[in-house]
C-alpha cells in the first residue's frame, strides 16, 4: 500500500498566531503518522502537512485530527464561503525524494 499525505491550509485571525502554533507543538502519537510539519506562509497563513504510513491510517486518525482542529477553530478565520475555515486535500505519494 502506498504512502498517503494530507495537508491542511489555515488563515489564522489577527493575534492568534502564537496561540494557534501552539496546538501544534506537542508531538502527536497518531498510529502510522510518519512526519508531521506545521508551517507558516505568511503573516496569518499556515499549511499543516502529514505524511502517513497508507491512506488507512490517514483515514484512522481523521477523528483525531478533526479533534486537534476544533480545539482552535475559533482562532481561524473563513477562507473563502465555498471553503470555510480550512482547505484540506489529501492523496497518495506518487514521487518520493529523501
């Protein structure tokens, strides 16, 4: 089975950014979670990338992700009506540099 990736952009409300990096710090033990990376785009832009072992454990820890989410979801403002608060896409790995 293939490796799997999901990434997830954000735009964080004005003076929330400390806040919001914050839910992110502590390591997360998610079964065949193999990188995670919060990363900072702009001003008040954030992506958040996985890397995951398969897509069925992507698909395992969607509750869990969803739960970290909604921790902060009050700290984020809506992108776009059609979008929401978040813009998640997710696939299989098709080329892999190291």
């Amino acid at each position: 089975m293939a490796k799997h990736t999901n990434s997830v952009r954000f735009l964080v409300k004005e003076g929330q950014q400390e806040a919001f990096e914050n839910l992110f710090r502590e390591p997360r033990d998610w079964n065949g979670l193999m990188l995670h990376v919060l990363a900072k785009t702009g001003e008040r832009s954030y992506i958040s990338y996985a890397l995951w072992e398969n897509e069925d454990a992507m698909v395992d820890a969607r509750p869990q992700m969803i739960s970290l989410l909604d921790t902060g979801r009050d700290m984020l403002e809506e992108i776009s009506p059609e979008l929401g608060v978040t813009d998640p896409v997710s696939g299989p790995v098709v080329v892999e540099h190291s």
